[in-house]
C-alpha cells in the first residue's frame, strides 16, 4: 500500500479527535503523526503495532489492505 493511501486511512481512523491527543496517546511526536497521515512516512514496525491497538485494528488491516 502507498504512503497517501495509508495517511488517508490514518486520518480516518483518527475521526474527531486531534492530531495531538493521537500522537500523546500513541507515545509519538505531533510531527511523526503529521508525516503519517499526510503520505511523507510509514511508521516503523512498533509504531505499527501500536497504532493498530490503539484504533483496535490489525496491522495488516491499516498498513496492507
């Protein structure tokens, strides 16, 4: 999956809640969330994990599908 798509699936699990409460809750920086969501990176494989149990997902459902 490219980057943007993964950002755009980002932003969409993020919902209505702000950048910042996501990233504080993740235990990542505010600018690491931005470059995820707008298609500049992928997270590292631990990012990964963490993200998808914070949204109660699977990786493979964020990241490869």
């Amino acid at each position: 999956m490219n980057k943007e798509k993964i950002g755009k699936k980002l932003a969409e699990l993020r919902g209505n809640k702000s950048r910042e409460e996501v990233a504080r809750d993740i235990g990542i920086s505010l600018s690491a969330w931005q470059m995820y969501e707008n298609g500049q990176r992928i997270p590292r494989d631990e990012i990964k994990i963490k993200i998808a149990s914070y949204f109660n997902k699977s990786v493979e459902e964020i990241f490869y599908s």
